[in-house]
C-alpha cells in the first residue's frame, strides 16, 4: 500500500506513523499476553484517575485537534481517551483479539492513538488528508454507514473513509483473527514528540512480533 500525508494535515500539527505488518497470526488471545495485558493494565489504573483526564497534556492535544476543525469534543472523544475511561470506570479495558488488545495497550501507556487495518479489505492507497464533504463512512459496530462533513482529517483509502479523526474505525477494515496482514497507525498531536511516536511503534512492533508474528515494514514516520 502506498501512503499520502496532507500538507494541510501536518499544518494541524498531526504527528504520525504508518506501518506494515505481513505473515500475521492473530488470535482471539493468548496466556502470555493475558499475563503481561493485566499486568499492565492494573499499573495504568493505579495511577491514573478520571478527574485527572481533562488535563491530560497529551487527551488535550486531541480535543485541541477537534477544535481546530469545529468538532464537538462531546461527541468526538479520542481513542486513547475513550479506552482510559472504561479502563478507569470498569477496573478493566476491553478485549477483542491479540493484534487489537496489543496496539490498545500501547494506546493506554502513551496516550498516543494507534489502530490496526485489515490489508486485504483496504481498497488502493491510504491517505490522511481532509475531507471534501460527503464521504462514506460506516462505524465499526454499527449496521449502517453514515456520511462525513467537509473539513474533517481523517484515513481514506480509494472508496471511503476508514479512521474517522482518531476517533472511530471502519468496519470494512477491521481486524479480525483471520487477518494476516495489516497496517498499523500511531498517531500524536502537537503536544507530542516524534519521539514519542517511535518509541510507540517499537513497542508495538515488538510485542506483535513476540505475540503474533510477523514482519514489520515502516512506511512513515514523523519528523
């Protein structure tokens, strides 16, 4: 796949890595993983609480992202964000399979929004870039698409969009326990350092590796 980062994107202040993972072998879990996944996990809630999300520097940077675009921090809640609360409310962060429970653990340590596409589901290049009003977009989970207003950065392959923000993923892309090759997205704001974004994509890739497989190949880094 190829990858296409708007010039007006970056002047956001978007930070953002972009990688590919082939010869995967996912799968619902595994004892290993569940070991190291509440290990951690339990750390993260220890010290953190929800009163202190707010102000956040790096939750900031997102909702600082939203408004720069006219959109409602309300309704559009960052990833990162979003799995810190139910992790917080519920004393423990949800679990779907390896390759999605990896990248969110990575997301809860850094703060840092990170997703995961199916390559074999995306249709042509990826680009993350603003949209022109219109677009498709059908949420993960929900039984109909919806479209998107102008303005709005977001992950576009050739036929839709499929990251809104870094908010919510497609449907069309998800990862499953079938998929064997995927593409990964580590994404920042201007309250984050390109190192920062590294050092998330080397966790990353190293815990996918151990646990999944898989051979890396970077196709953006920030900076």
């Amino acid at each position: 796949m190829g990858f296409f980062l708007a010039p007006e994107v970056v002047a956001l202040g978007v930070e953002v890595a972009i990688l590919a993972i082939g010869g995967l072998r996912n799968q619902r879990s595994s004892p290993a993983f569940d070991a190291i996944f509440a290990e951690r996990t339990a750390a993260i809630a220890a010290g953190a609480k929800l009163e202190d999300l707010s102000s956040d520097p790096i939750l900031r940077g997102f909702r600082e992202l939203h408004d720069a675009i006219k959109r409602s921090n309300s309704r559009f809640v960052a990833a990162p964000e979003n799995l810190l609360r139910l992790l917080l409310q519920r004393g423990a962060a949800p679990r779907v399979n390896l390759l999605v429970d990896i990248y969110n653990l990575v997301s809860l340590r850094t703060r840092l929004a990170l997703g995961a596409h199916d390559l074999a589901k995306l249709e042509g290049d990826v680009a993350l870039r603003l949209s022109r009003g219109g677009e498709k977009f059908h949420p993960l989970g929900l039984a109909e698409p919806t479209r998107v207003g102008p303005g709005e950065y977001g992950y576009f392959d050739a036929a839709e969009v499929i990251c809104r923000l870094e908010v919510r993923q497609a449907e069309k892309t998800k990862v499953t326990e079938k998929t064997t090759d995927a593409f990964f997205i580590v994404q920042g704001n201007r309250r984050t350092s390109p190192s920062l974004v590294r050092e998330a994509v080397d966790e990353l890739v190293h815990l996918v590796a151990t646990h999944c497989m898989g051979e890396a190949r970077i196709i953006h880094l920030p900076g």
